[in-house]
C-alpha cells in the first residue's frame, strides 16, 4: 500500500462530500482540520495515535475531522460527512458512536445497517460502508467539535 500521503489526498479528495445544515453562511464560519493517524494498541490495551507514513495492508488507519467555529455566532444544525476511501474498509468504530452510515453517500440510518435477504433481515457488511454522517446540534462560537472513524488498509 502506498504511504500517508495516498491516504490522506484520497480522504481530502472526497471530502468536497461535507455539506452543512443551518447557518446560510456556515461555510465561511467552518474550519475543518483532518489528521490521519496510524492506530496502535499495546499489551495492556492502551490505545496510542501516531502520523501514517506507510500503510500496508491491515493497518488500523483513524480519520479525524474537527470543525472549528470560528465565528461569534452558534451553529445549529450542523450534519457533517466523512467518507471511508475505496482502498479502506470501515472497522465499526466511530466516534461519537452516534453516527450514521450509508452505502451509498446519500441514504444514512443508525448502525448497524441492515438489509432484508430471503426475508430475514442481516447487518451489512463494514466493507459495503461508503460514508459516515454526524449530526452536530449545537457547535457554540469558537468551540470546535471532533468526529472520527477507523479503518483498515485494505
């Protein structure tokens, strides 16, 4: 697999995904940093984050949006969108865990989705999910607020 770089040009590159809600002019008052992180649990079970610099296939991989308020006036409303690369499959773990997911970047549901095969209805797949959807009530003037996923090389 190719290094961070591939990584993060192809996060940033979909990232023209992210739409608001609310605010007419929430566009000039988002500030949105992305970091990719290459996750890392030890022995005991401790979790550490450290920048990608390569990521060969089966490595944990965390994207990190936070937005950034940088206006005198509440937000409301605010839906923000991070997409999973096609090279990586969603491991399940989103945070906060109330994000909604979709297969097809324009329908979101609670997770785990799931579909009617036979007449019974099972999850969907994490390799199927495409894009991850929160849902920001409230991001007050010059707070800033975080979303993250985590993925696999695939």
């Amino acid at each position: 697999m190719k290094g961070s770089n591939f990584l993060r040009n192809t996060l940033l590159a979909s990232l023209a995904s992210v739409f608001l809600l609310g605010t007419a002019n929430a566009d000039d008052a988002l500030k949105m940093d992305l970091t990719a992180n290459k996750v890392i649990k030890n022995a005991e079970g401790k979790t550490t984050y450290l920048p990608v610099r390569n990521a060969p296939a089966g490595t944990v991989i965390q994207y990190k949006a936070t937005y950034s308020n940088t206006i005198n006036k509440d937000i409301q409303d605010l839906a923000v969108v991070l997409p999973i690369p096609a090279n990586m499959t969603f491991t399940g773990e989103a945070i906060p865990s109330t994000a909604q997911a979709s297969i097809d970047g324009k329908n979101y549901a609670d997770m785990p989705l799931m579909r009617k095969v036979d007449g019974k209805m099972i999850k969907i797949p994490f390799s199927e999910y495409r894009t991850l959807r929160w849902n920001i009530k409230l991001l007050p003037a010059q707070k800033s607020a975080a979303v993250a996923l985590n993925t696999t090389v695939n």
